[in-house]
C-alpha cells in the first residue's frame, strides 16, 4: 500500500521528480531517492518520458538512461527488495533548469495519460504476465546506449517505455498492451534497417 506522499497517477510522478530537483545541478541519484522505491514503475517512468522530451539531446543523456531504465527493469524483474544503482550512475548530473524545462514539458503528457488509464486487462501487470513489458523495457534500455548516434531512436523507446511503465503503474495492462504492440513494430523496423 502506498503512503500519501507516494506518488498515485503520471502526474504525480513527473511533480515529484520535478520537485527533487534543486540548485545548479541535479543528480540521478537526487531524483531515485526522492522517488523512493516503494514502486519501480516510477523510477522507470520519469527516464522514459524524460527521453520523449528535448532533453533526448543532450549528449550522453539517452545513454544514461538507457542503462539507468534496464538497471531498475532487470532489478524489478529480480524482485529484488530496493533498488541498487552504481556510484557512477548515481553521480550523474544534468542542469536543473534544462530538466525543469523537461518536467514542466511533460505535464500535459502526463496528465493525458492519467485521462486515458484506467484498471483493466489487470493480467497483464501481474506476475508472471507482467515479466513481458519489465523484459521489453530491459532490453529496449540496453539498446539506447547503441543507438544513441541514431537520430529520434531514443525517444521513441522512450516512448514506448513510458506507455509501457505508466500501464504497468496504474494497473491498466490495455496501456501495457498498446506498448507492447508497439515495441514489436518498433523492433521489427529496426531489424529491417540493420
């Protein structure tokens, strides 16, 4: 069960990263902690539309999270009890005016899908059904760092992460579905192309 303070809907998680952001820069670490780890959903919520944003430009930054969502993806598929990030990863930073741009940019997508989700398909976001999207967002993390030289790729993992990890956090395994439709359009593309 979720405390009060526990983020509930889309929006709330993007408010609660937002809100752990403080002075010039912001650590990836900063952001975990203030997102807890009472779920990971939301820790793979926030890289994921953070990608969908103008920050996917950033140099280096589809790269960080990337290795930052397949980190909490494998960890949650583990069932691990809390969440285990290196030091390096922890340590990175962004500019906290160029990820409160981010965030701010992201309320109305959040606030769109918390429109559009609702419970249902509730088999898709359990054990052992829910291992499909927590494995398509492990790999589709692994891949980023590869393709980051590839253009609009990041972001539309991203993309597709963030459908994936916001059906999966309010329980609407049609959302994970939709996601999961997706990604195999995305990777058969891909396959095409290499």
């Amino acid at each position: 069960m979720r405390s009060r303070t526990d983020p509930r809907t889309a929006s709330d998680v993007v408010k609660q990263a937002r809100n752990a952001l403080d002075g010039k820069v912001s650590s990836v670490g900063e952001v975990v902690d203030a997102l807890g780890v009472a779920s990971y959903t939301p820790l793979l919520m926030v890289p994921s539309l953070a990608l969908a944003s103008p920050l996917s430009g950033v140099p280096g930054f589809s790269s960080v999270c990337g290795l930052l969502i397949a980190a909490v993806s494998l960890q949650q598929i583990l069932e691990r009890p809390s969440l285990w990030l290196p030091r390096w990863m922890r340590r990175a930073t962004i500019s906290t005016d160029h990820a409160r741009g981010a965030m701010q940019w992201l309320t109305r997508p959040a606030r769109w899908l918390d429109k559009f989700t609702r419970r249902r398909l509730h088999g898709l976001v359990t054990p052992p059904l829910a291992r499909l999207p927590q494995g398509i967002c492990l790999i589709f993390g692994m891949m980023m760092p590869l393709l980051e030289l590839v253009p609009f790729t990041s972001s539309i993992l991203g993309g597709i992460i963030a459908v994936i990890a916001t059906g999966m956090f309010m329980g609407d395994g049609l959302l994970v579905l939709i996601g999961m439709m997706l990604a195999t359009g995305v990777t058969g593309g891909l396959v095409s192309l290499l």
